[in-house]
C-alpha cells in the first residue's frame, strides 16, 4: 500500500508540473523565445524525442520539470566575460522585451490556476455523492478533560450543539466548520448555534495550532455510533457486528458518540466487550482491535452522511469551478502569511516527499471507497497542490517565477537592460534560498514519516 501511495502521488505531482511548465512553454513560443527542452522530472533523462526544435524528455527524478529556453542563462555568460549588458539576440530569453518576460514568467503560475478552475468546473459538472459528518459537534473536553484549554468551552459551546452559520456564512457539514475555522486563527468569529431548536449567536476566538498554522477551537464531529460497513475479514465480523447495529457501551462506559470511543481506546486494551443494539433488543459481544502504526482496526466504519452535490449546469459549473479556485487562492494565501505567527516549520511546510505521500494516501483512501471517489478526491488534492504551487512561485524571490518578474519590472523603470553581475548575485542568492528551503522542507518530510 505504501508503494501505491507513492506511485499515485508522483503521478499526480507529474500532472501538476506539467501544467506548470506548459504554461511556460506556450506562452514561450508565443512570445518568439525558441524553446530547446520540454522535460517532466529532473536529472537524466531516461526517454527523450525530438521534435522540431524541441527536445521532449522524462527525467530520472520524477518530482518536478523544466521548461529550457534558448539563451535564459545567458547573463551568466555576460558576466564571465565582463561585459556590462546582455545583448539581444532574436529568439533567446532575453532577447524578448521586458513585458515578454514577464507574460512567461506568470504562464506558469497563471497555468496552474487556471487547471484547478477547470478541474472544479469538472466536478461541479459531473455531480458527486461523498460521504461526511453533520454540522454537530462534540466538546474536545468531554472526551480528553481540558476544559480551560479550548476556545470551546470559553465560548460556552456545548456537546451536542449544531454550529449552523459562522460570520453570517451558513455551514452544513463538519468540514465546512473546520474550512472556516481552520483559516482564521486568533481571529474573532460570530456563531449561529441551533441547541435544541433554539438558535444562539455566539463569539469565539480560534487557537493558533503552531504544529500546523491552522485555527482550532477544541471540538470534534458528533457522529451517531450506528455501525456501516462491516470489513469481512475484520475485528468486528469476528465478534457478530452488523450494519445498524447501535453501540451502546464499550468496556462499560457509555458511547453517544462515535469519538467517545477514543478515551476507551487510549491504552489498547486486547478485548472489548461491546454492548449493542440491534432490532430493539440489547446484546453483548467480545471484540478484538487491530493496532497499526496509523491508529486502530475495529473492522467496521460508522454511519454518516450521504452529501449530495448534484450535477450543475455548464454556465453554473464554470462559475462554481472559479469560485472554488478563488477560495482556494486565498485559503493559499493566508496560509504562507501564518508562516510567520511562529509555527512549528517542520510540521507545517510540507516538501516533495510529504506532498507525494499525502497526494497518494488521500487518493488511495479514496479508491478504497469506489473509483469515482479516487478520482475526484486526488482531484480536489491536485487542484489545492496546484493553486498552493501558483502562489509559492509567484513570491518575489530569487529562482522563483515572481523574483524573474519582480527582476525584469525593475528592468522596466530602468529603462535598460539590467548589469549580468546584478542578476547573477541575485539568483545564486536564490539558489543558495531555495536549497536552503528544500533541505529543510525534506528534514521535515522525513521526520513526518518517522512519525507515521
């Protein structure tokens, strides 16, 4: 499973770079900048074809690309041998006007952007069915007993509540909470709680979780604990669980909720004797948990919500598609800016090896449900990993898309070419920055495995 994983997240990082470096690519030719190599992966190539002018390769480390064209290192050049410009030369990279440069240089980000719009417009065309958790929740303190710790309980929030609109913004599922929650840490967010068919307005501040630079406000989703899927092979086939049946106790503490099984799970206990009922009438079983690295097998899933998200018009698709991407944009953009509120970095950036692992395992848990599910959800992970890829490369710095066009925008109040010993420092500057980046961004990666 683990080699599945992989195998699913470098295809899919594949796909997202080469929408990238497409981008470059065409608007390239477009700007009359010849282009010598196409090439998904890094290193040496391993397949190769030529056609035309351009030489299309598969590099020997699969987890990113490049887009070579004809004179784009040329400062370097200049620089060696002293001379105080680049000289022009028709069809070279810096042969083309400044703006020219700059269109290139934002076809790559431009691209990614524009692939998560399309994406989301396919979804949202197509129709799904996922399944998910209710807008009800239950006290993280009722399950772990740290009242004073969470934002929760301070807003006087309790088990059993349906958070039905937060910022005047309605909310229908658990995740539509998280989404909501997760992006506005220390900030004060206005509440809509329906308790028992009262609606209460209610403030709350989230938590900076600085392992992972996103809002909390300490509560879980409150899931009946209705028993689904029963795995055939599993725990819980063994012990005569079925579907529907309703766990009542576990190891004699009462279960409302499927989340107050994790207090009774904490220790591992080998046995658990399960009470349950099923067509009115109480019983008892003993089960046995799987323990893995990953968490706990009990051999069954609990009941949730079928969501549907039926099949929009083109016109109403398209607006949808847009609307995602945008909000993915911005979600994108707060996120690099919580970068600097004093988070845990190993945890909350994630390199090529995480991403891949992460693209992979999101896809997989998806393709255990039904194909359809593998699909769109290594969709929708594409299209954050894409929109994420358009903002990091538009960032002003050296080596990245937006240091090339901060670089030839000062090009352009100049009104000159820019010195090649200028450009040259500030690229081996960038260099220096983004190896810096990279190792310490894999540092984390592998501590994130060790981890798992």
């Amino acid at each position: 499973m683990f080699v599945l994983k992989i195998l699913l997240g470098l295809a899919g990082l594949g796909i997202v770079v080469i929408v990238h470096e497409l981008g470059h690519f065409i608007a390239a030719r477009l700007a009359g900048i010849d282009v010598e190599a196409f090439s998904i992966g890094w290193g040496k190539p391993v397949l190769k074809k030529q056609i035309g002018a351009v030489e299309y390769r598969l590099g020997m480390f699969p987890l990113g690309g490049y887009c070579k064209m004809r004179g784009e290192n040329e400062f370097e050049e200049a620089y060696k041998n002293n001379r105080n410009a680049i000289s022009p030369v028709k069809g070279t990279f810096f042969g083309a006007k400044p703006w020219q440069r700059i269109l290139v240089a934002f076809a790559g980000p431009f691209f990614n952007l524009v692939f998560a719009a399309l994406v989301f417009s396919i979804i949202w065309g197509v129709g799904f069915t996922t399944l998910t958790m209710g807008n009800r929740i239950v006290l993280a303190s009722d399950i772990v007993g740290e009242e004073t710790a969470f934002p929760a309980n301070a807003a006087g929030l309790e088990s059993g509540d349906r958070i039905i609109a937060i910022d005047g913004a309605p909310v229908e599922t658990f995740g539509d909470i998280r989404e909501k929650i997760a992006i506005n840490p220390e900030k004060k967010l206005s509440l809509k709680v329906d308790r028992g068919g009262s609606v209460q307005d209610i403030s709350i501040t989230p938590n900076l979780d600085k392992n992972t630079g996103a809002g909390t406000i300490g509560v879980y989703y409150w899931v009946d604990p209705v028993v689904n899927d029963v795995v055939q092979t599993g725990p819980a086939k063994a012990a005569g669980l079925k579907q529907g049946d309703r766990i009542l106790k576990v190891n004699g503490k009462d279960i409302e909720y499927s989340v107050a099984l994790i207090p009774v799970l904490q220790d591992r206990p080998q046995t658990l004797a399960v009470d349950f009922e099923r067509d009115g009438e109480t019983a008892r079983t003993g089960l046995q948990p799987i323990y893995t690295n990953e968490g706990v097998d009990l051999g069954f899933s609990f009941q949730m919500l079928e969501y549907r998200m039926p099949r929009l018009s083109p016109f109403a698709a398209i607006g949808k598609g847009l609307s995602e991407a945008w909000k993915a944009l911005t979600v994108s953009v707060k996120s690099f800016a919580l970068l600097f509120k004093g988070i845990d970095l190993t945890q909350a950036v994630s390199g090529p090896v995480r991403i891949t692992y992460m693209l992979g395992d999101v896809a997989a848990a998806g393709f255990s449900s039904s194909f359809a599910d593998g699909i769109r959800n290594m969709a929708d992970f594409l299209c954050l990993i894409s929109i994420a890829l358009c903002v990091m490369n538009l960032l002003p710095l050296p080596v990245l898309d937006g240091g090339l066009i901060a670089l030839f925008i000062i090009e352009i109040f100049k009104r000159g070419p820019l010195n090649p010993k200028f450009i040259s420092i500030f690229q081996t500057v960038g260099v220096v920055l983004i190896c810096a980046l990279m190792l310490f961004a894999v540092f984390g990666d592998v501590l994130y495995l060790v981890r798992l």
